[in-house]
C-alpha cells in the first residue's frame, strides 16, 4: 500500500557569520535529508536578511525556504533532527493544505475606483460647504 505524503514548507535561519561553502555545505545536508525521506518540489537560494530583534545574539541570518513533500511520520523525524541541528539558529516547518494554496495563489483585486472627476467635484462642494459654515461661525 502506497503512503500518502503530506506537503510541508521549511524556513530556516542559518548564522550570518556562516562561510558561503559551509552555507553550501549546511543546505545541501538538508536538502538531502529531505530527497532520502520525501520529495523535494522547490528551493530558494539562501538570502542574507537583517532580523527585527536578536535571536541568539545575531541581528543578521541566512533565511532559506525549501518546499517539500513527505510521509508524516517521517516528518516528525526531520523535525527532531532540525531541533538537535545547532547549526539553526531558528526554523518554522509547516504543513500546506490545499485550501492555504488556494488562498496564497489568489490575487488580490484591486477596488473599483468612482470617476475621478466626481470625487473631484464632491470635494470641492465639500470644502465649500465648509468654508461657508467657518465664516458664519467666525462672523
């Protein structure tokens, strides 16, 4: 009987002060632990991004995504290997469902706009309207 495999999308931070092959040599390990229990579907190159606030006293991090599925029992063993890695500085490993790739791959649309020129208009009416009650209180 054929399992089925869950989709998951990894985030992971890895030390700035990280050298570019070991970098290299730290994603690839990853990217291979996943290829031996599932099926990696995408990665992105590692991006040097500034953090909001220090975590483990770095203000700078490698962010890296890979996407990915997996056997959930598997998955939990990943987890735990990615917890004991102390390489992560930190990671966020989610399961996709069908409906947050339906709602990721939505466009947003954009609102429908009124004729210019009668916002226009409206609005001089308005400051009209405006100035004539500022000088009869003023008076």
């Amino acid at each position: 009987m054929e399992e089925k495999k869950t989709k998951y999308e990894l985030a992971i931070l890895a030390p700035a002060e990280s050298k570019e092959n070991e970098l290299n040599e730290f994603l690839g390990s990853i990217e291979k632990e996943i290829e031996k229990s599932g099926d990696l579907r995408s990665k992105e190159e590692p991006k040097k991004i500034s953090l909001r606030y220090p975590i483990k006293k770095m203000s700078e991090a490698y962010f890296s995504v890979f996407e990915f599925e997996m056997d959930p029992e598997k998955s939990e063993i990943f987890k735990k290997q990615l917890e004991k890695d102390k390489r992560i500085i930190r990671f966020l490993l989610i399961k996709k469902t069908e409906e947050k790739q339906k709602l990721r791959k939505r466009k947003r649309k954009e609102p429908i706009l009124e004729n210019e020129e009668n916002n226009d208009k409206e609005e001089e009416i308005d400051l009209k309207k405006i100035e004539e009650d500022l000088n009869k209180t003023l008076s």
